[in-house]
C-alpha cells in the first residue's frame, strides 16, 4: 500500500468510527421510543392503533376516521352516503369519490363479484336467514332490476342512479379506506412503525415494539356462537403491507351435507354454493384487500385464482372445506415466508 493510500485510510477510520457510532445511537433512541396504542369505535365496530411515537396522535387519528365516517358510514344518517342513499340532491367530496371510482374498478376486474350496490339482495336473504321466510324467486329477480354496479355513476360530483331504488353500501371496502386514512397521516408525521386495525382490517408499517414484523391471526371459521373463542388458522408475520379477511366464521347453512358461507352473489341473486368458508388478501392498500376479499368469497376459491394471477399486487390465503367436510387451506405461494407455523 502506497504512503498517499495510507494516509488517505487514516483519515477515513474517524469518519467510520463517527458514522457507526451515530447509527448506534440512532438505533437506541428509536428503541426508547414508546409504542402507543389508541383504541375506540367507528364505522359500527372497534379500531385499535399501535405506533411508535413520543407524541400521542389520538385526536389527528379521530379526525381523520370521523371524515371517513362523514362520507361512507351507513351508521351515520347524516353522512353523504346515507344522502345519497335518500336521493338527496348534493355534491359527494373527494374521499368518497375516490372510494367509488376504486370499488367501480374493482368490481370491472371481477366481473360484477364485488358490487356495492348489493344491499338490498342482502337485506333480503339476512332478513330471511333469521327468520326462516326466504326471499322467493319474484322477490329476487324484482331486486336484481334494479341493483348493479353499472347501473350508478358520478357525474360532476354528483351521484347518478339509473333507479332511485338503488342504494350504495361501502361497508366491504370503507373500513379498509379508514386503515388506508390513517396509515396516511401516520407517514406524514414521520411514523415509520405501525399497525392500524378496524373491524380486522389491518395496515402494517415497519416493525412491532418486540423488533420483528407484526404478528396477525388469521381466525379460524367456527360455529361457536360465541365470540370468546377465537381460535387462530394460522399466524401471519407482516411489515409493509395491508390485510383484509371477508368471511362467515359463525353463520353457515348446510346442503348435501356441506357448509356454505352466507354470502349473495350479486349477479344471481342468491348465497353462493361453494366451500370457501374465508378469504384473506394482502395487498399493498387495505381498500383494495378489503374489497377483493368480499370477491373472493362471492367468487369461490377458482373464480379467486384467476383474479390472483392476473393481479399479482394481490396475495390469499383461503380457508375451505374439502370433498371430506374437513377444513383446508390454499395459499398464494409468495406467502410462504410470512407464514408462522403454529404449534
């Protein structure tokens, strides 16, 4: 080595000694940073957010869950949807015309399967499921004139329907956009590790407090009736990415000695008959995972398939019952390393 090498590698060494111990040190103080979690209810169901933060976001957070609520929550009677469900004559906002145009486009990739204007087919079989009087086929195909996709547009911000009859229903894809939302503002104060919940639709970034990726139940479908006993599928290990599961846990009917979902095909008008008791789907939004999941489910396990090869943004894991009765699994295969195995 040369003297002018040597003298060059002297003076880096200070520089290197600088840079290593100003990582270190980076490194503990984002470790003494408290997680914090805000927990409360909206959209009709819970939310829980954990962040690492040293200044607590609560009310921002609020903030931004009750705009969403102003445009898309059905529980909400003065919100815009539940105007527009009114026929009343007003101008949507952007959040909700962006959560339109994305469900218009979800539903042209699967083909009608995700619909949000299927409300009243499902008002009418959930009505029919608790009292044992099911909708008859007048009663369906009267329903099915009326409702789809295409048959509802927004024009200048202002909803057009080609029958007052139709109503829109965001609750598959609006919590997601609520996880979206504040996962958002979340980035823009500089949070770097987080998971937003609501209603078990979840958006992950960076690492839990335990230094790893975020560890996410997939619940197993059951017909406890009750809610005490939730029993995980599987646990999934997730940084960087949302997850939005649609499905039945708890309410299945029986035919030919199988279980079936209570899920309404929107384009026939009644539950669907296949064996996909529930569809989990990563994706790199939870609007989008939260609607393509309410798809899936519509769709059955091979409708799903082809979604998945064509949309490779999208990951699942689906939870069935075989030709035995007994619950199964499939899985995309690039989910393999988030899979935790559980004992």
């Amino acid at each position: 080595m040369s003297a002018k090498n040597k003298k060059r590698l002297i003076w880096q060494i200070p520089f290197l000694a600088v840079l290593i111990i100003g990582t270190v040190l980076i490194i503990r103080q984002q470790q003494n940073v408290p997680y914090l979690t805000n927990k409360g209810f909206i959209f009709g169901t819970t939310y829980s957010i954990t962040y690492q933060s040293d200044q607590d976001y609560e009310k921002e957070i609020l903030t931004e869950l009750n705009k969403v609520d102003a445009a898309l929550s059905m529980f909400n009677k003065s919100s815009i949807i539940s105007n527009v469900n009114n026929n009343k004559d007003m101008k949507v906002n952007n959040m909700f015309l962006e959560v339109f145009n994305l469900a218009q486009t979800i539903s042209e990739n699967t083909e009608g399967a995700f619909d949000i204007t299927v409300a009243p087919l499902v008002n009418a079989w959930g009505f029919g499921f608790k009292s044992g009087n099911m909708p008859t086929r007048h009663q369906v195909d009267s329903i099915l004139q009326f409702i789809g996709y295409r048959k509802v547009s927004i024009d200048h911000m202002k909803v057009k329907k080609a029958d007052p009859r139709l109503m829109l229903d965001c609750s598959a894809i609006a919590k997601g956009y609520g996880v979206d939302a504040v996962a958002r503002l979340l980035k823009k104060k500089g949070v770097n590790n987080f998971t937003v919940e609501i209603g078990g639709e979840i958006a992950t970034r960076g690492v839990s407090a335990r230094r790893a990726p975020w560890r996410i139940g997939v619940v197993k479908p059951t017909e406890d009736s009750l809610l005490y006993n939730n029993e995980y599928q599987t646990i999934l290990n997730l940084s960087d990415i949302a997850m939005a599961t649609s499905g039945n846990y708890r309410n299945f009917y029986y035919k030919g000695g199988r279980k079936y979902a209570h899920t309404i095909d929107p384009k026939t008008g009644y539950p669907v008959q296949h064996s996909l008791l529930s569809a989990t789907v990563l994706a790199n939004t939870c609007a989008e995972a939260d609607a393509y999941a309410t798809a899936f489910m519509v769709m059955g396990m091979e409708g799903a398939k082809q979604i998945l090869e064509k949309e490779k943004q999208l990951m699942a894991y689906f939870i069935y019952t075989d030709e035995k009765g007994k619950i199964a699994v499939w899985y995309s295969p690039e989910m393999k390393n988030k899979i935790e195995q559980l004992p």
